[in-house]
C-alpha cells in the first residue's frame, strides 16, 4: 500500500508527499518519463461526484464518493502494469502476499465490509483510493454480471447496490465512515487495481 499524507484542515491541498510502503517489492528501474510527462493518448480528467441521494441506497446520501476519469491513459495503464509485474517479490512466509496492489484472477473477490480508519501518530486516514488499470466488460446473461468485478456499494442485508465498473485508468475514492462496499466475483480475466488510504495530519498552528 502506499501510503500518502495530504496536509492541510483536512482537505485537498498542494503538499502530498509519498511517506513509504508495506509491502516487498524488487527493484525495478523506472524510466524518468513515467508520469511526469503527459503521453499522447492522455485525456482531460472528468470528476463524477456519486450522488447517492439518487441510487438505490438513498441512506448513504451525506456520504462522499467519486470517480475520477483518465487519471492514467490507457499506454500508463500498460505501462504500470508491466511495472508492477516485475516488481512483484517473493511470497511473504506469513502473510502470503508480497504487495497490495492486486491481480484479482478469475474466481476471486472481496466480501462486503466497511473500511476503517488508520491512525500513527497525529496522521490518520479518512478515504479509500481505488486505482483501476483494467477494464471491466460485460456478458450478454439474464444476470447482466460481469467479467471482471466491480466495486459495489451495498445496503447492510446486501439486496440493494450501486457498482462502480472498473475502468482503465481511473480512480474510485470514497470516505470510510461506514460506507459497505464489496470486490465483486470476476468471471473471467484479471482484474488490475491498487487500493490505498489517503493519510491526513492537522495543519501546524506554528506554521505559517
């Protein structure tokens, strides 16, 4: 997971930093080019706010959620991936997983729960980040699933839902605060995403 503080009350701001990791890696050289300079197929990012006030599950209406379209193009997204793959170490002995970003293969999927809060020191994390860096598409069945999961946002006995499709290159980011969300079953293929948590620390009253 990596990890990022973004300074200020509790909002967006220009200080983000990159603060470490937890999972093991190998080193992999990254070309100086890698998202610092913009790639032809490069499109303008679009903001969907989430309303639920308008879904099937109108009780998360005061809750935040946003998708973030074209964070990646699609020749980043083939690139971190590649990046990703030769990155990948050793199974850890204990956890069994050496890294958090996830290949999500055929079969698998994540239960519904909530999302809770990360505290070290006076930093504290308040939002998931999904970054997706495949497609998802969907089969012509009576069930309408699909091939590869989505995130879903569902009501606590699990009948109502709103699914977020993973889309190459963008970025689902939702508040913890009670928000039950679930990995869908992927049906077929691999699904490529990174989760991490925002870290946020008050502002210094002795800064300027």
């Amino acid at each position: 997971m990596v990890e990022t503080t973004f300074r200020g009350n509790y909002g967006w701001a220009d200080d983000i930093r990159i603060i470490g990791n937890n999972y093991a890696s190998n080193d992999v050289p990254i070309p100086d080019t890698f998202l610092t300079v913009a790639p032809l197929d490069a499109k303008p990012i679009a903001v969907h706010p989430i309303d639920f006030s308008a879904s099937p599950l109108p009780q998360y209406k005061n809750f935040y959620a946003v998708i973030l379209d074209n964070v990646l193009s699609p020749s980043e997204c083939t690139q971190m991936i590649s990046l990703a793959e030769q990155s990948v170490a050793e199974p850890d002995p204990v956890t069994g997983s050496p890294w958090k970003p996830a290949l999500i293969y055929q079969g698998q999927f994540f239960k519904p729960h909530c999302d809770g809060p990360t505290i070290k020191g006076n930093q504290r994390t308040f939002y998931t980040l999904h970054l997706y860096l495949s497609d998802s598409t969907q089969p012509n069945d009576e069930h309408g699933q699909l091939v590869e999961g989505a995130t879903t946002f569902c009501s606590s006995d699990e009948k109502k839902r709103f699914d977020v499709n993973p889309k190459a290159g963008s970025v689902l980011i939702f508040q913890h605060r009670s928000l039950y969300h679930s990995g869908d079953l992927v049906l077929q293929g691999v699904k490529y995403t990174m989760r991490t948590d925002i870290y946020y620390e008050p502002d210094d009253p002795m800064e300027e």
